[in-house]
C-alpha cells in the first residue's frame, strides 16, 4: 500500500517505484497523545456520550431486525431465509471489471451462496442458476449461480453486488437480470440513529430455474 500523496517532484522515479514495490511510512507509535481522538472526552468510547446527550441508549445492545424469523413470522413462513446483499469479490471493485476476460475466466457469473442442507431439501445442484425474491419487492427477481458452501448457516444466503454482463446487449449490458437491487426497495426500515438499511435482513425464497 502507498501511503501520502505523490509530489509534483516525486524522489524517486517509476522504475525505481517498480523495483521497490511498496512504499511505507515509518511506524509512529502513541499517536493518540498527538490529537486525542475526535470524541467529546477524546478518548476511545466504548459508552458513547453523544449518543446518550441525544437521548439514545449509550451501550451497544442488541435488537431484533424489522423483518426476522422472530418480528414477522407470518412473511417468514413465505420467505424462510435471510438474504445479505452485497457480498463482494476479491477479483472485482464493486461493479468494475466484469469487462476483464481473465478475471471473468476466474469468476464469470453472480453467485450465490447456499447451504448444502439447504440446497438439497430444494433440489438445487452447484451451479444451477437461482431466483431470488423477497416481500419487499413483489413480482421481481433476480438470478444467479448456485454456489454451495459450508460456511454459510443454513438459514442464510449470500448474494454477490454489483453485477453486469459487457457481452449482452448494450446500453444496459444485462444490469437488471442479476442486480440485488432488484428485490430490494429504498422504503426499507431504517435505523433511526445513523439512517443504515438492514442489508443483511432481508427475508427471501430461492428457486432452482
């Protein structure tokens, strides 16, 4: 990683930088001391004052999401998983490089990620392409692959972000076929301290094409 800006008269030029790779800044320790933290008592606050000044609960605790298992059972019954949106990949920055045909080599289609208990009891196969659909937006869909994996809990499934097809037909290049967006709705809850959606509760159903 490289770290601070570039001069207009850079000490060392490009093929140098080549040859070095990286460049770091020496390390600087108790930084804290310099500036304090920008936090009314300038110290790391695990109980927030400011939240507690606006009248909020200072700690961290838990509350349940607006759409669960738990606070709307009867869409549960419908929609018996959790959808997280936005999962990323190492081979892409959001929505950029699906143009690249050796990154496309390595991961040509939007995946999804789902139990193998959960794919067997619904008939899905690795690679099988999926809909999805949630309460939210009715009579929409969005596809993708199957990936089956363990390391996700059966009651979950993982949909990538960002993704489009530059070999299908332009100006759209396929954006809405496997877009998470689709079957989400900019009317979700929203947390009433920072305005954050639930992007990772959202109730959905899955079928195999």
């Amino acid at each position: 990683m490289i770290f601070g800006r570039i001069s207009t008269k850079p000490s060392l030029s490009f093929k140098e930088f080549k040859e070095k790779g990286t460049i770091t800044e020496p390390k600087r320790y108790k930084k804290y001391k310099e500036k304090r933290f920008q936090t009314p008592t300038g110290k790391v606050e695990l109980y927030s004052t400011l939240f507690e000044e606006y009248g909020y609960d200072p700690l961290p605790h838990y509350r349940e999401p607006p759409e669960s298992p738990l606070n709307t059972p009867h869409l549960w019954k419908q929609y018996p998983l959790i959808l997280i949106s936005g999962a990323r990949s190492i081979l892409y920055f959001h929505s950029e490089g699906r143009q690249i045909s050796s990154l496309r080599t390595k991961k040509p289609n939007p995946q999804l990620e789902i139990h193998p208990e959960t794919a067997d009891k619904l008939d899905i196969e690795q690679e099988d392409w999926i809909n999805i659909e949630t309460p939210r937006v009715e009579g929409k869909k969005a596809r993708f692959k199957a990936k089956i994996t363990q390391k996700i809990h059966p009651k979950v499934v993982n949909a990538d972000h960002g993704w489009w097809f530059p070999e299908k037909q332009k100006p759209e290049y396929g954006v809405f076929e496997s877009n998470i967006n689709l079957v989400t709705s900019g009317d979700s809850p929203s947390d009433e301290i920072i305005g954050s959606v639930p992007t990772r509760g959202t109730l959905c159903r899955i079928k195999k094409e």
